[in-house]
C-alpha cells in the first residue's frame, strides 16, 4: 500500500516574508572622474584619474506575490548618481587640508603652497573629506539612502560598492533603523 503523501504547502504560506539581496552590477554604473587622494596636510597624489565602477546590494523582503520591488527605480538612481561624477574632477568640500576659491571661471584649490587651478565646468565639489573609493561609497550611500522615492521601498539595507580598478573595492552599508 503506498504511503501517504502530505500536502507540500505553497511557498508564500511556508515562508513568511523571507529576506534576499538583490544584487545590482550593470555594465552601465560607472564613472570616469579625475581627483588626487590627500594624505596629510603636506602631501598628496598628483592628479590622475580612474573608471570606477559601482555595485549594489539590497537587503530586502520578498511580498506575497514572490517580488520585492521593481528594480529599474534603483537602478535608474545609481544611473543618474553615475552620470552625474562621469567626466568631472572631483574635489571633496570637507577636506581640512585644502581651500576652495571661486572665480567667474575657475575653482583654485590651494592645498599647503599649492594653488590648483581648474575650469568650473569641469569640477564637481562633493561634501566629502577625500576624493577616495571609500568616500564615493558613503556619498553614493547617503543619496540613495536619502531618496524620497528610495525611502518608500521595502529596503532593508543597501550596500554600495564602488572600485577604483580590478580587485580594489570599497563598501559602505546604509541599514533602515527600526524607528523608520
């Protein structure tokens, strides 16, 4: 006599709300910017620049109806975020070892004797203490953290990752409070 089979319940009443990271590395999350990384108040890396390349993960819960979200907001968020550093010299407004001076066509950034001139249009100043891949990843983290449209999705935790060449990676993780 064969044995009785017990029913397998569906997914979505087995599980309640389990937890996954989306991973979101496309070949269009990336910038190419100009900097120099400031290692003391005497010394910093001549001007150079990188292709960064910008991955993310989020923690988040999957819904009765076996999605999370859609993905295209974050994505086309990073996108934006990406095309916004893409060809620029960054220059980090919090740093403590340069000046920043402002004429009708130039930012000069004086950093000890030095007094750097660049073409305004060619600059984008970010509220950051230096131009590093640990920087760009809080900074990406903040914006995307802080996005009104972000804010309203079932995101539990969003990790940015953002390299400056093969096998050099920074992260910085953003995780929702519970009094959010």
């Amino acid at each position: 006599m064969p044995e009785a089979r017990r029913p397998v319940p569906e997914p979505s009443v087995a599980m309640s709300a389990p937890v996954v990271t989306i991973e979101i590395t496309k070949d269009y999350l990336h910038f190419s910017a100009a900097h120099f990384t400031i290692f003391g108040p005497g010394r910093r890396e001549n001007l150079h620049g990188h292709n960064f390349d910008v991955g993310c993960y989020v923690d988040t819960r999957v819904g009765a109806d076996g999605l999370c979200f859609d993905y295209n907001v974050v994505k086309s968020k990073l996108e934006r975020l990406c095309n916004e550093l893409d060809e620029r010299m960054i220059v980090p407004e919090r740093s403590p070892h340069i000046s920043l001076e402002r004429d009708a066509e130039y930012l000069i950034v004086r950093f000890g004797d030095e007094r750097i001139p660049f073409l305004t249009r060619d600059v984008l100043v970010l509220p950051i203490r230096n131009a590093t891949i640990e920087e760009f990843a809080a900074y990406f983290v903040g914006r995307l953290a802080g996005d009104p449209e972000i804010e309203r999705l079932p995101i539990d935790a969003i990790t940015i990752r953002i390299a400056s060449g093969p096998g050099q990676w920074a992260s910085c993780k953003w995780e929702r409070s519970c009094n959010s």
